[in-house]
C-alpha cells in the first residue's frame, strides 16, 4: 500500500517537535505541578476533618467546673480546649466576640445541661460539639440541649456563603489582573503602566465588592450583615489578590500568575476554613489559612454576618497587608525594570 505523503512516522515526529516547543513544554509541566499540588491541597486538608483543641467553655458551680474541664481536655484526640467560665452570660459573650466555639452550662438542679454553640461560624463545627458534647454527657448519665447563640441563615446552607462569597471575590481579583498583566503581551510594565493597572484594579474591586454584597444579601438573602460592610470587604479582599497578582507578574513574568493562584486557590481555599472550620482542618491548613486572603475573608464576613462585627481587625490587617505589599512590590518591580532593564523576567525559550 503507497502511503500518503506528509504521513509517515518521521514527518508526524518533526510536526510534533514543531508543536511541542520547549516555552510549551514548560508551561505544560508546571501545569500537571500545580494539577497535583491542587489535589494535594485540597485532599490533605479535607479528607478527615477532626476538631483539635477547639476553644470551649465550660460553666458549672465551684470545683465540678475545672472537674468538667479536666474531663473533657481528656477525650481522646484532644478534641476540645476547655476553660472554666463564671457564668452562661460569660460564655454567651465570649462566643459573640469569637474566643471560645462553644460553652457547656451545667444545670446543678437537674440532669439536663445546656450547649451552647455558634453555627454562623461553621455548621459543621456546632453539629460536631453537639455530638462531642452528648457522648460525654451520656457517660455521666446526663442530657444536653443545644442552644444557638449565633445562628446560621435559613439561606445559609451549612454556613458557607461567607467562603464562597469570599472566593468569588479572590477568583475576581487574579483574573483581572491576570486579564491586566497579559493584555499586552505580558511585557513588563513601566511606573506609569503599573500605576494604571493598580488604579483600575481599585474600581475593580469596588464594583466586584459591591456586586457580591448586593447578591448575598438584598438579591438571595443568604447572609444577614450590612451591605456597606461586606462591600468595604469584598473591595478591600478583591483588591489585595489582585495587587498581589500584579506584583507576582511584575517579579516573575506570566509564572507570576501561576504563582498567584498556588497561593489564592491551592493553598488559601482548602485552609480559609470554608467546607470546615479552622478548628477541625490539619495543623498546617489551619496555620496558614489566617494568613492568606480566602481565609482572613472568610472570617471577615462570617463576623459581619454573625457575630456583630466582633474579630475583625486582625482578618482586615491580614487583607490590607497583602494589598499594601502588592501595591509597592508591584510599582517598585517596574521602576526597577525601567531603570535595570537586565532585571526584566526572561521570556520561557520558544525553540
């Protein structure tokens, strides 16, 4: 049989070759690199959530306080960090301001204790220290009622509308500026460029803030909370992930953009304590996730919703932080490029 000419093994190889470039190459391996480090992330921090020394008090007359506390710091896995509270008004108030998840009231007269619990800061973790909280009560022949303080939404399935409001948010900030950085090539900015693109990042984020209030609150009705809050958090939380995507571009070229989204969405979205709170993810997960933008909003806008505004500082320095090191990392990379062009990022090879 004749073979048709333009198909034989060695021609197929050379438009192989001529296909796969080696800028393509590269672009392929740190794809399956992040591909793998996306499951890993995600598999490693949500595979089997366990709560580990989850704040909790603890209220009961006299000594048989620090006798509960010692009974529950003991179950095993260390499940619970108990302290002993004065009084359930105590208690109430330290679940509002954040310190303690949770907090057993005894009822000395009876056989019947009180939880009291906080499910707009994570149904999973309430539904957890009710069942904690039953097993260690049956053990002393007792029963539980559960009371809770803080209340998720009816519209708030399972307490995460906050981490995906906060996604959406972050996934606006690095498209943009993703979207930004490559619409001229991805060729290095000057001052003058880098400075337009932060401005225009800014009224991005204010409109994207906006947006995702009005749609979570007045349009779904999924969070309660004022929408001029959560608008000055979704500005400020779309406008960090974006000054720090500007800047990661602005030091390392288009891998810049895949460095963004490692921190973003492979590391920041399993640890934000979204699907689990911080609380019941892995040591690692749940140090990191604080740090990161997904996880200082989401506990930004679940104590906007929840918890009367209470614990927000830290999450909103965590946010200005990254904006203010994006905003001068991003402005001083490309005075520097424009002063000492050899420190431009070089171009993967194309041949």
């Amino acid at each position: 049989m004749t073979q048709t000419a333009g198909t034989s093994p060695h021609s197929f190889l050379g438009e192989v070759r001529d296909a796969v470039t080696p800028r393509a190459t590269l672009l392929v391996v740190g794809v399956i690199a992040l591909q793998l480090l996306f499951i890993a992330s995600y598999v490693g921090a949500l595979h089997d959530p366990k709560p580990r020394d989850v704040p909790f008090g603890v209220v009961a007359p006299g000594a048989a306080a620090r006798e509960t506390a010692a009974r529950l710091e003991a179950l095993p896995g260390g499940p619970l960090d108990p302290r002993a509270l004065p009084d359930e008004a105590t208690a109430r108030r330290q679940i509002l301001h954040r310190d303690i998840d949770g907090a057993l009231v005894a009822d000395p007269s009876g056989t019947t204790d009180t939880l009291l619990v906080a499910s707009g800061g994570g149904t999973v973790l309430a539904t957890t220290l009710e069942k904690l909280a039953a097993a260690a009560e049956k053990e002393e022949r007792r029963t539980v009622k559960t009371v809770d303080v803080a209340p998720a939404s009816a519209r708030d399935f399972d307490g995460l509308s906050s981490f995906y409001l906060v996604v959406g948010w972050c996934v606006g900030g690095y498209l943009c500026a993703s979207i930004l950085a490559i619409s001229a090539g991805a060729r290095p900015a000057g001052p003058r460029r880098a400075l337009i693109r932060l401005i225009v990042m800014a009224l991005v984020a204010a409109v994207g803030g906006l947006g995702g209030a009005v749609v979570v609150g007045p349009v779904l009705g999924a969070l309660p909370g004022g929408v001029a809050a959560l608008w000055g958090l979704g500005a400020l939380t779309t406008f960090a992930v974006g000054a720090a995507t500007l800047a990661l571009q602005g030091l390392f070229g288009v891998v810049g953009i895949g460095l963004a989204i490692l921190l973003v969405v492979i590391a920041g979205n399993p640890s934000a304590g979204g699907a689990f709170p911080l609380p019941m993810l892995p040591p690692f997960w749940a140090a990191v996730g604080p740090a990161l933008p997904p996880g200082a909003g989401t506990w930004a806008a679940r104590s906007i919703a929840y918890f009367e505004g209470n614990r927000l500082t830290g999450s909103l320095l965590v946010l200005s932080a990254w904006a203010a090191a994006g905003t001068v990392v991003a402005l001083a990379a490309a005075a520097l490029r424009t002063r000492h062009p050899r420190l431009r990022p070089r171009p993967l090879p194309r041949t």
